[in-house]
C-alpha cells in the first residue's frame, strides 16, 4: 500500500489529485453531448479560443476567468455566423475558426508580453494547483452539474432532435447557448489541470470511451465521469512515479483506456467482432 499513500503525503499531490477528480468528473460529463452530436472538434475550437481572451484579461488586468469565458464563446458565435452566412459546413467553419482564435491567442500572448506562460496554458501545470484553484474547479464543476441535472429532459431531446424541440416550443437558441457556456466552463477548468491542448482529451475521451461499453445517454454520463476520474488517478500515479508531465501522462491514460474498449468492448470492440466473424 506503500506506492499508494506516498505520493499523499505531499501538499500539491492532494490538491493535483482532488482537482483531477473535480475535472474528470466534469469534462466526460460536457463531452459526452459533444459526442452524440458529432461535435467533437467543436471543444478543441473552444479550448484554442479561450486564448485571446487570457491575452486580453492578463493585459488589461480584468479576470482571467471573464476574458477566456467570453472568447470562448465567442469563437462558438464566429462558427454559427460562418455557417449562416455561407455554404461552408460545420467542420470547415471550426477549422478555420480554430485556426484563426489560436494565431490569434499567441500573437496577443507576444505582443502584450503577456506574465501567462504559453507552455503552462498548453500543455497545464497541475502540480502548481492552490486551494483556491481547487475551490474555482469545484464552483465551475457544480455549477455546470447542476445546469445538466436540472435541464436534462431539454439538452436530451434537443441532443437527438433539435428540429423537433424547435417544434414543441422548446428554446433551442438559449439551450444551445447554455451547452456552449458549459463547454466553455469545462475547458476552462481543465485548462489549468492537462492545458488547453490535451483538456480536449480529457473532455472526449472517457465520454467516447463510454459511448463504446454502454448505449444510453445517462449511463454514458456516468460511466465517462467514473472513467475520467480513474484516468485522471492513473495518470497522475504515473506521472509521480515515472517521472514525466502529468497533463501528457493523463492524455496517455486516457488513449490507453479508449484503445482497450475499442478492441475488447462487449458490443462493438474489434476483438469481439473479429471472433464473431469466425465462427
């Protein structure tokens, strides 16, 4: 039980291993609607869209939490204008917006001379977690839990068919805004823990990972929150005792658990399949 309780008996342990906890229950949660909508690539676009938003908010001396919230935001208003205003397809319009946010973000982060590391925002730094960074994951987590629990009817029906919620009266406009402010909130959280590259991975792997054990929505909720959570541990247990980074040692978990369900998933893993066609 040695290898277990050593890494606990450091501060920054405990404060990187609870808010590991908070982010890996919150972003399979958020991710997992990312998922079923087929909109994957539309948290990696919010995750790089934050960063003109810390530019801006670290210069201006404003919040940081503010500056990256409305940006992120933004970026997701700048796909649905391109979209409305053109033929280009959804995909297309989060590629050139996740480009067009991330140059951004870098050139603002130089030209201000911003005191945001540019590696600590990519890649994280969760062992530099405080208290109070742990109590800022924690507000974000139950605030974004809370919106899914009480408004889960509406996001459910508006996550299969949002014609048909349109149709029934439901406002779709506002709930897609209020998806879009969890997103947003997710990856913010994240960002201090795995940063904003491998938060994205964080967000759609366990929920993706899920998707492939289970088949209803609530059950690949829970299911994603368990696996972010034992990913989150997993990574940070073999970043203490390897030696590496533990945003990339968490990313690495997080594949490695999605690669076993792939090939060993009861229903549709490639093993499963494979045995099923020879016999």
């Amino acid at each position: 039980m040695d290898w277990l309780l050593d890494p606990l008996n450091y501060d920054f342990m405990r404060q990187a291993l609870l808010a590991s906890l908070l982010v890996g229950i919150l972003c399979p949660v958020v991710g997992t609607y990312l998922i079923v909508q087929r909109m994957a690539m539309l948290g990696d676009v919010v995750a790089h869209g934050v960063l003109p938003g810390l530019a801006i908010a670290s210069f201006f001396n404003l919040p940081i939490l503010l500056g990256a919230f409305t940006m992120g935001l933004f970026s997701t208003a700048v796909i649905d204008w391109i979209r409305s205003q053109s033929r280009i397809k959804v995909d297309t319009a989060m590629a050139i917006t996740f480009s067009t946010f991330f140059s951004l973000g870098i050139t603002l982060l130089t030209v201000f001379r911003s005191r945001v590391s540019l590696e600590q925002l990519l890649f994280g730094d969760i062992l530099s977690i405080n208290p109070s960074d742990v109590w800022q994951i924690a507000l974000i987590a139950g605030l974004v839990l809370m919106g899914v629990a009480l408004f889960y009817k509406e996001l459910l029906f508006f996550t299969f068919d949002p014609l048909g919620a349109e149709a029934l009266g439901l406002p779709v406009n506002t709930i897609n805004l209020g998806l879009m402010a969890s997103i947003t909130l997710a990856i913010i959280a994240g960002m201090k823990t795995v940063g904003v590259i491998l938060v994205v991975a964080l967000m759609v792997g366990p929920a993706a990972t899920a998707y492939l054990l289970v088949k209803e929505l609530h059950w690949m909720m829970i299911l994603g929150a368990a696996l972010g959570v034992l990913f989150g541990i997993v990574g940070m247990y073999s970043s203490y005792y390897l030696d590496i980074p533990s945003g990339p040692a968490i990313g690495l978990t997080v594949f490695a658990g999605f690669l076993l369900a792939l090939l060993f998933s009861p229903r549709q893993g490639i093993v499963g399949r494979w045995v099923s066609g020879n016999t």
